[in-house]
C-alpha cells in the first residue's frame, strides 16, 4: 500500500516561549521533528509532506534535502483539519494511505508506527486511531464508540458534555486513513465548534456517518504518545529519549555504569566492551569504536574514536582518534584534530586543526595548532606553536621521530625535519634539518652578590637601615 506520512509543523508553540519554532527545540540529540521523521523511515515511510507555518524557512533549512520530503504552508494556521488541507495538493495521486502525525511527538517509536500500518492493512478500515489509556484524561480528545465498537467521534475536551469527560480513552493526534476518505472527509470541514477552527478530529465523524469503518490501536505505553508544549515536557521527553538509548547500547554490549547519570544522542553509536562513566556527554555524530573506556565527565560532540581508546575528563569536538589512544584528563580536542594509533595527549594539553601520527606524545600542558606532526614525536612540557601572526593562520610541520624540549615556543610557518632534536626552552623560528640539535637561548649571564646587594629586598633594607 502507497502510503504517504502527513507531519503537521506549522504552530507556534507560545508557550515554550522561544524564538525558536517549537519543533525545531531538541530532546536526544535531534530536534522534534528530525525526530519524528526518523522515525516515520524507520517504520518504512519514505514519502513524507511537513505542514509548515510558524517559523516555516527555518523549519524547511533545519532538514536535509530529499526528493521525498516535501512542504507545504498553512498560513494562516485555522486548526488541525486547515493543516492537513494544506497537504492535498503535495500528495501524488497514487497515494492508497496517509498516516498522520504531530511533530511535537518525538516519543513515538517505529515500532508502533509499523504496527498501527499493519493493522490498517489487516482491518480493511477507513481509518484507525492511535488511541491510549489515560487515568486523567482532562485535556485530552476523547473516543467515542457505537453500540458496534467502531468509533463514531472525537470529542475535545472544550466541547465534550461531562459524560463524554468521563471517557479515559484518548486520542493521540496519530492517525492513518484511506487517503480518498481522508480527501472526501477534508472537504466537508466545518468551524463550528468553541475554537472556531477546523478539527481534523472531526474527520472522524464524519466518515463514521457516511458509512465508513474507524478502527483504533491502543498503545500499551501511552509515554510514547507524549506531546511537547512547554520545557517541562521537552525535558521529560529529552529523559525518556535517553533512557531508551542506554538501554539500547547496554542490550547491544556497552557497560553503563549509571545510565541515569549520562546523555547519549539518538545518533551516537558504541562498541561491543566499551564503558561509560557517569557524567559523560556524547552528541551528534558520535562514533565510538570498541573497548573503550570513557571515563567520568568526557563531553564528546561530533568525534569518532577507534577501538581501545582511553579517555579521561576531557572535550572533543569534530574530532578523529585512532586506536589506542590516551586522552586526559583536561585535555581538549577542537575541530578538525586527527589523531593517528597510539597517540597520546595529556593534561591541559589543547590540539586544533592538526595531524598528529602514530604513538606521538603530548604528554601535558602544551598548545598545538595547525600542525602536521609525525609519528613516533615527543612534545615536551610547555611547548606551543606560533601559529597565528595576528592576521593569518600558518601551519608547522614536525617529521616523524622529533624531540622537542620543554618550553619551545615554534613560530610558524616552521619545519622541523625528522629525528632532529630541540633544546628545552628554544624559539624556533627557521627550518630545523634532519636529525640536527637546534637550540636559540641567549647565553646565560650572572651577576655575582646581586641578591644580597641589589634586589628591591635588599635595596629596601638598606634604606631602611639609614
């Protein structure tokens, strides 16, 4: 069955109080409706429409390009039924089926999208209602059923009689139709209700009156069903979306030592054996590869490690680790940082848009910018590179083997050749050949008695002796 997903977007959302348009704010590493739409492929939906309005460019520019995503606008925004209106003309005519979903419901999951298509597919119904139990159903659309069982209305809450209040099966905002009934139906909206707007509930009874079958799916986690309106429920749906991708990670053979105490995006993937620490943040398109151990309050965004890496109280972003490696703790990897086998980078150590080769060390306190460093480098204590001449960026280059001593300071652009060795304390700023000794200190120079002659202390005990 040709089946399209209809995503309504379009509101403003006023009482998140942002800027930002509702579905655009992020739980789990994504936004709302990155979310959803995950979801909705996941589940085999590839043809999607997003009902646009409120914010509606930035709404479009937040998701990539796909000859299957397409948008429509609902401006002015006169309800929930005027939404999906908008999306008639973007849907092809060989469409059998819409599903229809809210995009503040980044709960739902594609297993219950898949099952709510199946059983649309196994009833033979006009529609079906993706429905919940809710002990307090107040606020919520209720589900009205006939003598047979097949429902016959949605009643919202503002128009619902008190017998009507009393039902505690709701509607979740999640439907599929037979897209003809749904087109049919559409056309035959009315506003005549206590908002004055179009309901898209009302669909429902009006293909029950022509006739037509509406059937239900009761979730049996009516979590997943959350909708988003304020920043008290994004969190709770940024918690939930959490829990779920530790358990995800654990059941695949990832230790989590407190799942409750870290956050790990949707996207994030971790090898078999690897250990997380509480306190640690992994985002975006994070990689980790096997048996890693990340300890305590690492914050990883956007970075990829290979297998057996070690890290320990440090910050990496839009960076590239290769096996083996030993980051921390305090260390900090800044974008475009990448790091061959073995490699290791101490405490208070800061890399940025930089090669650095297998087994090279840089063991602490030390800066290193846009460089291209072999393997096998020995970084000493206290060691920079001069890579910015207040107008420009340069890069250094260090050969394979280098020994460079504490305190150097090496002023790009610069080349320091292979196997060369340089003397603790040293400015370099020429080229250093192959396998030589460089060495820039000016000659050290002593004044004999000086302290007890000369310094201020002793120039003010002299005077106060007077």
């Amino acid at each position: 069955m040709k089946t399209t997903a209809i995503i309504l977007a379009a509101g403003k959302g006023t009482r998140m109080k942002s800027a930002l348009p509702k579905v655009l704010h992020k739980a789990g590493g994504r936004t709302m409706l990155a979310q959803v739409l995950h979801q909705l492929r996941a589940a085999g939906i590839e043809d999607c429409c997003v009902v646009v309005g409120h914010g509606a460019e930035e709404v479009r520019q937040s998701l990539p390009q796909d000859k299957n995503l397409r948008f429509a606008l609902q401006m002015p925004q006169l309800g929930t039924g005027h939404c999906v209106q908008q999306a008639l003309p973007h849907i092809s005519a060989d469409c059998e089926a819409a599903l229809i979903v809210c995009g503040d419901t980044p709960l739902l999951t594609a297993e219950t999208l898949q099952n709510l298509q199946a059983k649309f597919a196994q009833t033979g119904a006009d529609g079906l209602i993706l429905t919940a139990e809710m002990p307090d159903p107040t606020g919520y659309g209720r589900i009205i059923r006939g003598a047979d069982g097949g429902v016959t209305a949605i009643i919202e809450e503002k128009d619902a009689t008190p017998a009507q209040k009393a039902v505690t099966e709701i509607n979740t905002g999640a439907y599929i139709f037979k897209f003809p009934a749904l087109k049919d139906a559409l056309g035959k909206l009315t506003n005549d209700n206590a908002q004055g707007e179009y309901y898209l509930t009302d669909v429902i009874k009006i293909i029950a009156e022509a006739g037509g079958r509406i059937d239900t799916l009761t979730t049996p986690d009516a979590v997943e069903t959350t909708g988003v309106n304020d920043r008290v429920q994004l969190a709770f749906a940024a918690a939930e979306l959490y829990r779920r991708k530790a358990q995800e990670l654990m059941l695949s053979g990832v230790t989590i030592i407190d799942p409750a105490a870290c956050y790990i995006d949707q996207q994030v993937t971790v090898g078999q054996d690897s250990v997380i620490y509480p306190g640690c943040q992994l985002r975006g398109n994070t990689h980790i590869g096997a048996n890693c151990v990340i300890d305590s309050d690492c914050i990883l965004t956007d970075s990829t490690l290979g297998a057996g890496c070690h890290l320990t109280k440090c910050v990496l972003t839009e960076a590239t680790v290769g096996a083996g490696a030993n980051i921390g703790p305090f260390a900090y990897l800044r974008p475009g940082t990448k790091l061959g086998d073995n490699v290791k980078i101490g405490d208070f150590a800061e890399i940025k848009n930089s090669t650095i080769g297998d087994g090279s060390k840089v063991p602490h306190l030390s800066y290193i910018g846009d460089t291209d460093m072999g393997s096998g480098v020995n970084i000493g204590c206290g060691t920079i590179t001069c890579n910015y001449d207040g107008m420009n960026k340069h890069r250094t280059t260090i050969g394979d083997d280098v020994f460079i001593g504490s305190n150097t300071n090496l002023v790009a652009p610069v080349t320091v050749g292979a196997g060369a060795f340089i003397g603790a304390g040293s400015t370099i700023t020429r080229e250093v050949s192959p396998n030589a000794l460089a060495v820039e200190r000016s000659h050290q120079r002593e004044v004999k008695g000086w302290a007890a002659e000369l310094s201020p202390k002793a120039l003010a005990a002299k005077k106060a002796a007077k």
